[in-house]
C-alpha cells in the first residue's frame, strides 16, 4: 500500500470570508493593514450614531421650530426620502467597493483621481468641521442639567454660551482623540454600548412624550404666520427651517466606510446604511412629532431657545427630563466617536494615496493598536482650532453647522453625479450576488443628483437667519456659507493641481504586492498611474 498525503484543511467559513475580503481590497490596488474585528452591529452602530437621533433633534429643534413653526415637522420625511435615494446609491457601491475612506475613494474609482481628491479634500474638512459642530451639542443640553457645567459666566452674557460650549467642545475631542487613537476594538465597544443606550432612550423618550400628548395631530400644519410679507412665504421659510432636519439625516456612509475593519463588508455596509437611516427616520421621526404634540405651550418663547430640551424638562419633570437629557449627552459623545472615527479612514484613505502632505505618516498604522493613529491627533487638533476662532461667535452653532453639511452634500455629490455619467454610459456594474438597484438604478441616481443639488443650494443660500442672525451684522458673515466653501474648493483644488497630484500614487508599504495583469493599469483603481492622471 502507498501513503497518500491527505489533503489540507479546508478554511473556515471565517477566514475563507476574510480572505475574500482581502482579496477585493488588493483589487482596488492596496494590501490589508487594518485588523478586521467589526461585525454586522457595530458597522450599524457606527452609521447609526454618526446621524445620532437624540444628537441632532435635540441640537436643532430650535432652529425649526423658531424659522418654521410647527410645521416644519414635514421637512423630516422630506429630507429622509432625498437622503434615502443617495443611501440607495451609496448601498450599490459599498458592496462594490467595501474599502476605507469610502466617499474618497468611490469618487476616484468613478469619476478619476481628480474628482476624487476632490470628494476625498471636502469630505476630510468636513468631517472635521462635523467634530467641532457636534462638540458643541453638549452646551444646548448640559448646563440645562446642571447650572455647574455653565463654566464661563452664567449664560447671560452675549458671549457666555458661544465661549462655555467652545470649553465643553474641547473636553469632548480630546476624549474622542485618545479612544480613536488607542484602536478601532476599543472605539466599537464604546460606540456600541452608547448606541444600544441611545436606542433605548429614544423609544422610552417617544413613549413618555406620547403619553403626555395635548393636542391634535393638525398642530403640524401650524404655520403661526411666519413667512408672511416676505416674497415666498411660508416655502421660503419652510426651506430655511428644513435645514434643521438636513443637519441630521448624513453620515450613513461611515457605516462602509470602516469596510477594512469589518467582517463580510460587501454584505453588511448595504444593510448597516439602509437600517442606520431608515431607524433614525423613524425614531427622530415620533420624537419630534410627540415632541410638537406634548408640549405645554406651542407658542412658548423657550421652544426657541432651549428647544426639545425645554419640552423635556417641562412635560416629564425634572428627574425623568434630567435621565433622557444624560441620555442625550451619551448619545452626542458616541456621535462625536464615530465623526472622529470617520475623519481618521478619510484622512488614511487619501495619504495612503500619497494625496495629502505627510502622507507616509498619516497613513502609518500603530503596530501595536493596528489603526492609524496621526490622522486622529490632526482631526482633534484641525476641529480644536475651528472651534477657538470661533469662540465669540454668537451664531456659532448655525454657522459651524451648516458649513460642515454643505460640504458633505457636495462631497455626496462628487460621487452620485460621476455615477450617474457611468450609468448613463452604461459602463457602471454593480457587485455580482451583492446589492444591486436593478432597473431603478437610473431613476433613483437621477433623483439622488437632483436633491443633493437643490439642498447644495437651500444650504448656501446667503440667509442672515443662518448665517448672520445677531450682531455684529456684516456681508461677509450673511455670505459666510458661500465664501468659505468657495475658497475651501478653489484654493484645495488648485494646491493638488499643481503641487499633490505629480506626487500621488499608493505608497509602497500599503500597495497591494501582487495586482491583476489581466486589467488595464491605467484604470485599475488604487493603481498609481491611475492616481497621477
């Protein structure tokens, strides 16, 4: 008899996964370098608490019940079916692309290394733009717990709140800045625990409130006469106070955009979006509609003050309001997480690209935490920096908030429209076996283009209620939202334009080592001749 050599172990489903994980990664052109540690709930977990419920009601109640009145209610669902189309979109190409930075690097692969960099740049500013704007959430809900968190005067100076919320601020991306940097494992654990509180107190939120309902449901067609006199009405206002649900309902792309860190990304990301946005809608949804229906007074002066905590405090009580309003402090901390989170892959994505100065440094990953620890320290530094130029700005909150959401609109933009051009072309092929729009593809890229460039508008337009609502009043500060998108785009292009792009290309500690022969380098994205235009 003759000995056979029994045939080797088959892999298991787990690594045979994380091999054909990997195996798409080096498509794209790079090498894996990041530990894949992150299941279906914590790439949830990670969309879900970057569009964060509790953070954004409670942040921009205010604003649209004091520029829309009651009925901005219907802006939620307006907003949610506009940002469902893009999520679609984004659904198809994070099970194509299930890769670090996605924005950045889905604009690359379908529109070139320039569309790209330019998707990649603002996304990037605006992620930290997005750390500060959500930083400064923590003012609007702690010192009404606590007079003790009001460490600068006693909130009635002009500048007490703009001045303690830039302190609060600060305290919370220092937090964020060592967690992110100590490793993806211990920022998930974090973030999921936060979600999973957050989650629990918005249902408990929407119950209490429902329980204490006061009124009809024909309260959210209350307009209380504002918008009459001006030229569009009650539209232009509605407009104007739309902007407080579109300042919630973004970010849904961090859930692929940790596709390096995540088991099975090309299956899960499409999920972990489509539940992260439809749960928020819906959640955010009853919140602000029990909200309307519950409190007191529909015409009280601190609706536009204090907003949806007032209601809070008001309705439930001191000691209930207090409980859901540390909810809400934990559900802005976890948003604040997964904001840094998402900067750090962008900011990875583009160096290790060779697309941003230091990039070989930016792009390093910690050997012992396995995550790329530089571009954590730039965010924190970058956000830290926004918020001190800004520390006797009034207005800051509106401001720094809707410079952040014009950027990501444009960014979304950077990457539906260039996929509208291939689908029109008909060279744009959804994964095999993975999440496909089929026959609605066109249409519904074709609606995510057109909203996206409406609400670009709606976010730019030079509103003194947004930009400039108290004084000093200048035109600089009216046209704030369109001169620093302006230069942010202008002067970012023109510094890759002519010094960053003869430098591009993978750097050779991440490049994958062996590539496909059969494709055309010149197209194979991740490549560097692809890159270097």
């Amino acid at each position: 008899m003759t000995a056979t050599t029994p045939p080797p172990p088959s892999p298991s489903p787990a690594r045979a996964g994380a091999d054909a994980d990997d195996a798409a990664l080096a498509e794209l052109g790079y090498k894996p370098g990041l530990k894949r540690t992150l299941g279906n709930f914590h790439t949830f977990a990670a969309g879900i608490s970057y569009i964060s419920i509790l953070t954004g009601t409670f942040q921009m109640f205010y604003f649209g019940v004091s520029l829309g009145g009651p009925a901005y209610w219907w802006s939620w669902p307006m907003v949610f079916i506009g940002q469902l189309m893009v999520a679609l979109c984004f659904c198809e190409l994070a099970a194509r692309y299930p890769v670090a930075g996605s924005v950045y690097n889905w604009a690359k692969n379908l529109g070139g290394p320039h569309v790209g960099w330019l998707a990649g740049w603002m996304m990037t500013l605006a992620s930290m733009v997005s750390l500060a704007a959500v930083a400064l959430a923590l003012q609007l809900t702690l010192p009404q717990i606590s007079s003790w968190f009001q460490f600068v005067g006693d909130g009635s100076g002009k500048y007490d709140a703009a001045a303690n919320a830039v302190v609060l601020a600060c305290g919370l991306i220092l937090f964020t800045t060592l967690v992110n940097a100590f490793g993806v494992k211990l920022m998930a654990r974090i973030n999921t625990a936060g979600v999973f509180i957050e989650l629990v107190a918005a249902v408990i939120l929407v119950i209490l409130l429902a329980a204490h309902i006061t009124r009809g449901p024909s309260a959210i067609v209350e307009t209380h006469g504002i918008g009459a006199g001006q030229n569009l009405g009650y539209f232009g206002a509605f407009l104007t106070a739309s902007l407080a649900s579109a300042y919630v309902m973004y970010g849904f792309d961090t859930a692929s955009s940790l596709g390096e860190e995540a088991v099975d990304p090309s299956r899960n990301a499409p999920r972990a979006i489509l539940r992260a946005l439809i749960a928020s809608f819906v959640i955010g949804g009853l919140i602000l509609l029990c909200a309307l229906l519950a409190t007191p007074d529909l015409s009280a002066p601190e609706l536009s003050v204090d907003g949806l905590q007032y209601v809070v405090l008001s309705t439930l009580g001191d000691t209930m309001g207090q409980a859901l309003l540390w909810c809400v402090v934990i559900a802005v901390v976890v948003c604040e997480l997964a904001v840094h989170t998402a900067g750090i892959r962008l900011m990875f994505a583009m160096a290790r690209d060779n697309n941003l100065p230091g990039g070989s440094r930016l792009a390093k990953i910690s050997p012992r935490f396995q995550t790329p620890i530089a571009p954590a320290v730039v965010c924190g530094i970058v956000a830290i920096g926004i918020l001190l130029v800004n520390i006797k700005q009034p207005q800051i909150f509106s401001v720094v908030t809707s410079i952040a959401i014009i950027m990501i609109y444009v960014a979304y933009l950077l990457v539906t429209m260039p996929m509208l051009v291939r689908r029109l072309r008909g060279t744009w092929q959804p994964a095999p076996g993975r999440f496909s729009l089929g026959r609605f593809g066109l249409p519904v890229n074709i609606l995510a283009v057109l909203w996206g460039l409406g609400m670009t508008v709606n976010l730019l337009w030079p509103r003194a209620a947004v930009y400039n609502a108290a004084a000093p009043y200048h035109w600089y500060l009216r046209w704030g939202g369109v001169l620093f998108v302006g230069a942010v785009t202008v002067g970012g292009f023109a510094y890759y334009w002519f010094v960053q792009r003869h430098r591009t290309g993978v750097l050779a500690d991440h490049a994958a080592e062996k590539q496909d022969t059969d494709t055309d380098p010149a197209t194979t994205p991740g490549n560097p001749a692809a890159a270097t235009g």
